[in-house]
C-alpha cells in the first residue's frame, strides 16, 4: 500500500472536524512550548533544550490512532504526542526542562533525564503492576541514537506471544495481542546499525510495530546525502515490502504537512498491524526544524538561504493554520485569538512550573541563613561564616547545590567548636544531604519487599541413589519444569530453539513448547536483548540468550543505556525483569575467552551479575531471579556443561541466594575468593597447599553484583587475616572491585596481617590452545605461588623461599 502525499481534498474529513481545531490547539501548544524552552535554556534557568518542533502535524495523527493498551518507544521530539494523549501538559514540560526532582510535577523522571524525555508509569507504589492494557503506554527513552529501537522489537513480539500461546491468561497485560508498538527515529538515526538490525528481526518475526521516521534531511548539520543512500530511507527499505508470495513490511510515505494525508496514513498502519501482525513504516518527509537541532547551536549556520526560506513556507504548522482558513473551519480572528490564549497559557505554565521549581529551595534557604547566622555569632570565625552567609543571600533563584555547599564549607570554620548553633547546622546539613541524595540516587536496583535477594536459599537435596549426570542435563530439567511452571516464561538466543543451544542445556523443549516459548534468533545481540526488554516491559518473563560472553559486546549498549538503567531513570515507576543469560571463562582463544568482568560490572550498574561455579547453582539463579522482579545477567560457566554433577532431586525449587558467598573449603591461614570456572583451579591449589602447611578458605563470590550483602567475607578475614582474589579478568578488572568492596567498604583491611593481593590474567587476551590458556590466565602453579609467597612473606622460616 502507498499512500499519496498529494494534498488530500478527496478524503473527507466529516468524521474529525470537530477534532481539527483541537488538533490545532495542541500543534501550537507544543510550539510555544518549544519557543519558550529555548529561551529557557539561554537564559540560563535550564541546562539544555531539544525540543519537537517542526514535527507536531505527524505527532498528531500518530495520537489519533494509539490506543489504550498500545506502547511507544521513541525518543526526545515526540513532546506533541504525548500531549496530544494528554500524558504531558505545559507545565510539566517545563518541570522537566528544569529538571524538577518532584515525581509528581516531573512525571517523566524527576529530573534525572533532560527534557524530552517520555515515559508512563507500569508500576503502583506497592510494586505491583497496573493494568496497561487500560491505559496508553510510552517506554522510558533514553538519548542514544536509535537506542529506542530494540527494545521497540520486543514490546511488539509481546503482542504476538500473548496472541498465540494461549495458555497465557493475563488480562493486565495483552487483549489477546491487539496492541501496537509505535516507534519514531529521526531519519538520521536511521543511519545507525541497530535500525537496519531492528527492521531485519521485526520483518523476520512479523510483529505489530509502527516506525515512524521523522525526515527534516538532516541530522544536527550534517545533509541526509551524507547520511543515507539515494537521500531516502523508504526506497532503500523498499526491498522489505511484502507481496503477495512474500511476508515484509507495508512502507508508506507521505508528507509531514498534510493533515488528511497523515491521518489516513497513520489509521491504514494502525489497522494493518493491530489485526495482521504486518510491520509498517511510515516515512513522513519535507518536516522542518525551525530552531535547529538543539538549543547548543544554530542550524543557521550550516543551512543555506534557500533551504532556511522554505523551511519556513513549509512548516507543518504553518501548512495546517492556511489549510484550516483555505477549509474555511475556523475565521484569521478565530485562529488570533486562540493563538494568543495560548501564548498566555503556555508564559503561566512556565512562570508556574519556575516558581515551583524553586519554591522548596527558597524555603530551605531561609532556614540556612538562620542556621549559618546563629552559628556565626557563636563562633569566633564570624566574620568567614556571614560572609558565606550573604553569599548565600545574594542567590535569588538558589539550587540545592549552593545550599549544600554553603552549609559544608560553614562547618569547616567551626571545627573544634561545641556548640548548639553548630550542632543545629550539622544535623540540617546531614538531613539536607541525606534527602537531596535521594533525589538522584535511588531506585538502582529494586528497593520492594519483592526484590530477589529477599528470596531465601534453598539448597538442592538428593535421593539415596544419587544420579551423577553431565551439568547441561541439570540445567534442562530445571528449564523444563520452569516452563511448566511458568506460561509466562520464553527463551529465544542463536541456536536457542531446534538445538537446544550448542551445549543442549535446553535439548528437546523446543518440541515440547513450541517455537515461540524457545526460539531460535538470527546472528543479532542487539535486538535479542531488545527483544527481551521489551517483553519484559509488558509482563512475560523473558530469557535472552548469548552465545557467549564475548558476543555480549554486540548488545552492550542496549544492555547499558537502557536496560540496566531503566527503574532508576524511570524512579521505580518502569521495569523490565530480563534475564540474561550466556556461558564463558575458561575456553581457549582470544575471541572465546569470555572473563571480560571489569567492564561489565561497571557497565551495568542495575543488573545483577551472577557467576555460579556449576550448573546445579544456576539452576538454582534461574528459580530464585523468577521469584523476584529484576533483570540479571548470569553467566554458565562454559567448561561445565559436560562436567559430572549430582543430580538434586528438587530442581525447579532449590534457589542459589543473590548477593550470598558460599565457603566451599573451610581453612585457617588464608582466605581464597573467587568465581565461575576458575574454582576448580583454586581448589586443585588448595589441596596441593596443605601439602606444605598451609590451610587455606576457598570462598565462591556467586554474585558479583550485589556481592556479600552479609559481610561473610569479613567474618573469613577475621579468622584468616590473609586474602588473595583469583580472577580470569585483566588486572585492575573484577579483582580489583572485589577488593574494593571488601577491604574499603567491608572495612576487612584492619584484620589484615598482609596486604590483600590478587591474581589475575595477563593484561593481553588469552593465547590460543592449552598452552595459550595456561600463559595467558591464572593456572594451579601461579596461585600455589602467589600463596605461598604470601606466607613466606609473613613467616619466612615456615615456610622458606620457594624459587
């Protein structure tokens, strides 16, 4: 289907008159909106501006077709959709420029995202969820170009799951999959190769997606000739238009300006993909953007003459005000007098927003002037606290940074002091701090009484016949149950479904449970990460797998940006419980080395990080991460899928605890930590150690992230006084934060007889073959070594120089 981007005189438009002067209304709205957000941002009140203007007309017509239920995933100019569904007024446009931290007056992220920025909330103050099949849903979005795209992919495929397995009943959820994703980009960002992958898997699945792509033919200064082939995203596409032989997509174009035009547009998508499950994309052209990119520059500067002139004839909301005259709908005195009540409205919304804004911080700052003045007087440093007090005073639209500030550098000059004006400022600074903090700093992680690390351990049993089986057997049986037990649950990854992954950890479910409950995915980290936020955004429980851990840098970004950030940019309000999972460490070469830990535990703060040393204790993961609401990256350890392993006879229940250590090896002389395959080294080193004397406490870390949530480590280091941590990372990666967290945050340095000490990989990938593994990462001899020169070090005569 095509749809003709001449002007639309011969579509009636009977059936939304009534709504056009609406429609207009909300079109100028925005507008002013971005006006003013401009000014905002030069005038120093906000940081930065990106703003939706030149793209309201389309935005409209998208409202129109969007129904309860439906989800968006866009990102920083859709502001006029998001009013236009009435989930963004004025006023909290203008919270969110100012980066008000008041969930209430900043519902799209209490200022913890720039403007722009749109997202709804799925998630009740108890933590449970609303029902979203009853309201209109925007995923959070996040800056990353073209970022929103995957995650885009996954929130369509839940339409199709819940439409076609139909053992899952939850009406929360899914109107037996009548729900459309909408998606915008700028046609720029089309330019990204997570686009292309996106629109490859959505017309692979055949899924209920809608893209938008907002063509202004540039991106920031840069022409779309530099950006895209034949300057046009929709005939590069054109090869992913179905046929009657054929499944695809249906792509049309039409032109930005033209209401009818749009409107008809946007209804034929929505139909097409609500009832067949047909991706489309909608390529809306000739848009304009009349205050640039940004308020950091001006298009001026890289736009000629010419281009500047037509921009402004043909923008969209120029083009609809003379079609509304040419239509004869409303009178030039009519449009002039709405368009000044809402220039007035919009000034209102903006004075109110400011005012509120500040209000709280004007009233704090009256009470640290009294504080700082009192304190002064008492002091004999008088004359260095009232000067930081009328400082303070001379701040008429003061932030929370210059009241903390004032108030810590006050407390400086009443060292040594003891007094009741010092105490009184002390405590509302420690209050000040402790509130403020808040703001910006909680909602990590889940902080409900359903949060997984509150799920108990349960620990596997066994019969009197204990079955020793290979550890990919375990792994099976415990997904089978979990998949009988769970509708909700899906596995999809490469070489997932009719293989059951390349180590058979999943053999013959695929047959058992059909291809949508364990699919297999083509050779895209990206969007099989995509995939799973998305879904997981609307209640299923999905499980996204890796190959292998090094494949993850592929997904990295969507991991990241969106995933591992998503309750805290959305302050709880938004979750998505994916689990991740892949395999790695311990296999030879540099590209299947698969122990690149530093980067990820930094990386992906938010997610747990979860390294279990066996199968049956990520057997034990998977049950206890879908008895809790949070996403999880868990990591096999690849050697062990053919390892020997008693099988428990209480798969699909036992539960490995998060943020729990195990002592594996008790011992007296040194404590041992580390993780995932390399334990079996260490614990072949600690038997040879007691050979010479030295008894050793090997510890299994079992969760990275949180790590040791008990301090159990401490209570080793009490006992041992010694600590050495053994990683397969490079130096200064994953040892160097395990020691962080023990020796600094534990406190364990001062039980330490030595000092703590790591050993790791060489600071180069690991060398192909057994020899390559055996120089390249840490093998029995080097933390037999290590070890031994620990104690030599502390006791030379007991233990004498070894080489």
């Amino acid at each position: 289907m095509n749809i003709d981007s001449k002007a639309s005189n011969d579509i009636s438009f009977d059936d939304f008159q009534e709504q056009i002067l609406k429609d207009y209304e909300i079109a100028v709205i925005s507008r002013e909106c971005s006006l003013l957000g401009r000014r905002e941002v030069l005038t120093g009140k906000a940081k930065f501006g990106i703003f939706g203007d030149g793209k309201e007309l389309p935005q409209l017509a998208m409202a129109r077709s969007f129904r309860d239920g439906d989800f968006r995933s866009g990102y920083y100019r859709d502001q006029t959709f998001m009013m236009a569904l009435g989930l963004l007024t004025p006023k909290q446009f203008f919270h969110g420029l100012y980066a008000t931290t008041d969930i209430t007056k900043d519902p799209m992220s209490a200022g913890r995202q720039m403007g722009g920025h749109f997202t709804t909330f799925s998630i009740n103050e108890d933590g449970s969820w609303r029902d979203l099949t009853k309201q209109k849903n925007s995923s959070a979005d996040i800056s990353c170009t073209a970022g929103q795209m995957p995650r885009l992919l996954g929130l369509a495929q839940a339409s199709k799951v819940y439409r076609n397995v139909k053992n899952i009943k939850n009406p929360k959820f899914s109107d037996n999959g009548n729900e459309v994703a909408w998606g915008t980009i700028g046609n720029a960002s089309t330019s990204e190769g997570v686009f292309f992958e996106t629109i490859n898997a959505a017309g692979v699945l055949q899924v209920p997606m809608v893209i938008s792509v907002w063509d202004d033919d540039y991106g920031i200064s840069v022409h779309a000739k530099h950006q895209t082939t034949k300057e046009d995203i929709s005939k590069i596409l054109a090869g992913f238009q179905r046929d009657e032989n054929n499944a695809g997509y249906e792509i049309l174009k039409v032109k930005g300006w033209d209401y009818t035009a749009l409107i008809h547009a946007y209804e034929n998508a929505s139909d097409i993909a609500r009832d067949e499950h047909v991706p489309v994309i909608i390529h809306v052209t000739e848009l304009t953007q009349p205050q640039g990119h940004s308020t950091s520059g001006s298009h001026e500067r890289y736009k000629s003459e010419e281009r500047l002139l037509w921009e402004k004839e043909n923008d969209c909301n120029k083009r609809y005000r003379e079609w509304i005259l040419e239509n004869k709908i409303a009178s030039e005195e009519e449009l002039k007098t709405l368009e000044k009540t809402i220039k007035r409205q919009v000034r209102s919304a903006r004075k109110e927003a400011w005012e509120e804004t500040l209000r709280p911080h004007k009233e704090q700052k009256k009470i640290l002037v009294s504080l700082l003045d009192q304190a002064a007087q008492s002091s004999p440093n008088k004359n260095f606290i009232a000067k930081l007090k009328n400082d303070l005073i001379a701040i008429e639209e003061p932030i929370k940074k210059d009241l903390a500030s004032k108030a810590r550098k006050a407390l400086r000059y009443l060292l040594g002091e003891n007094s009741k004006e010092k105490e009184l400022l002390a405590q509302w600074t420690n209050n000040f701090l402790k509130e403020s903090q808040d703001k910006f700093s909680t909602h990590l992680y889940n902080e409900q009484d359903n949060s997984a690390i509150y799920v108990p351990e349960v620990k596997p049993t066994y019969s009197d016949q204990v079955e020793e089986v290979d550890g990919r057997i375990i792994l099976r049986d415990n997904f089978d149950i979990l998949f009988n037990k769970y509708d909700e649950v899906l596995i999809f990854g490469e070489d997932t479904g009719a293989i059951g992954d390349v180590n058979q950890g999943l053999e013959g479910l695929q047959k058992k449970y059909g291809e949508l409950r364990v699919a297999d995915c083509g050779i895209r980290e990206a969007t099989i990460i995509g995939q799973g936020i998305g879904m997981a955004m609307r209640g299923l429980r999905p499980i996204a797998e890796i190959q292998y851990l090094d494949y993850i840098f592929y997904a990295l970004f969507t991991l990241t940006d969106d995933l591992a950030t998503l309750l805290y940019r959305t302050v709880g309000k938004q979750r998505a419980p994916l689990i991740v999972r892949t395999r790695g460490h311990r296999l030879e070469g540099i590209w299947h080395s698969g122990s690149q830990m530093g980067g990820l535990i930094h990386l992906l703060r938010g997610m747990y990080i979860l390294v279990p040393r066996n199968m049956t204790k990520a057997a034990g993961f998977y049950n206890t991460l879908l008895k809790g609401n949070e996403p999880a990256l868990l990591i096999e350890s690849l050697n062990g899928y053919r390892l020997k392993e008693p099988k428990p006879n209480n798969l699909g229940e036992l539960c490995t605890p998060i943020g729990v250590v195990e002592v594996i090896q008790p011992g007296q002389d040194i404590t041992l930590l580390s993780y995932g395959s390399t334990l079996r080294i260490v614990m072949q080193a600690a038997l040879e150690l007691k050979e010479v004397g030295i008894d050793a406490e090997v510890v299994d870390a079992q969760s990275l992230m949180p790590f040791d949530l008990g301090h159990d480590v401490l209570e080793s280091l009490k006992k041992t006084n010694r600590l050495l941590v053994i990683d397969e990372d490079v130096p200064g990666g994953c040892s160097a934060y395990l020691v962080h967290e023990i020796v600094e945050k534990q406190g364990a340095y001062q039980y330490l007889d030595s000092a703590p000490q790591t050993l790791t990989a060489q600071p180069h990938r690991p060398a192909y073959a057994t020899d390559g593994d055996y120089f390249s990462k840490p093998n029995a001899e080097d933390i037999f070594e290590k070890v031994y020169a620990i104690m030599h070090e502390s006791n030379p005569t007991a233990f004498p120089k070894l080489r």
